[in-house]
C-alpha cells in the first residue's frame, strides 16, 4: 500500500466518501431550503400580483401569463442570491 499525505490509499478513500457524503448533505439541505423558499415566493407574488383561482377559472391565458411572468423573477431572485452567495457556501466544500 503507498503512502500519501492521509497516510493510506484506505484512510484515503475513507476521507473521500466522508467528504462527499458531507457535500451531498450539505447540497441536499441547500437545495430543500431553495425550493421552500421559491415555493414561498411564488404563493407571496402571486397574492400580490392578484393571480387566484378564480382568475384562472376567467381568463386560463392571462393566468398562465401571469404565472409565468411570476415563476421567471422568482427564478431570478433565487439565482441572483446563490450567486452572491457562491462565495460563502463554496469554500464549505474545501474545509471538509
């Protein structure tokens, strides 16, 4: 067996799936709270915007307009933030 700054290939390897599980955690926790939070702002816009059910029921095209109108700046909002935020989460990843 060769030896390596972990002092093995199996201590090695056993870092490795350590540090991978604790990413995928990490991502999994980021992405739960991501999808909660444009859940949140699509019902919180949509109430503002007026988009309900019984405008659906009128008028399917201008609801699905809206909706989407509403659906793209969430999107946006959520992404401007994770990119501002690549700079807090990411170096997570090389401490581990």
């Amino acid at each position: 067996m060769s030896q390596n700054k972990f002092g093995s290939r199996a201590y090695c390897h056993i870092y490795g799936k350590i540090k991978l599980s604790c990413c995928f955690a990490y991502l999994n926790d980021l992405n739960r709270d991501v999808q909660e939070t444009y859940d949140l702002l699509i019902r919180q816009y949509a109430k503002i915007e007026n988009v309900t059910e019984e405008l659906k029921a009128s008028d399917n095209f201008e609801w699905v307009r809206r909706m989407n109108s509403i659906q793209q700046s969430c999107q946006h909002f959520i992404f401007c933030n994770l990119q501002r935020m690549k700079c807090v989460f990411l170096p997570i990843f090389y401490l581990l």
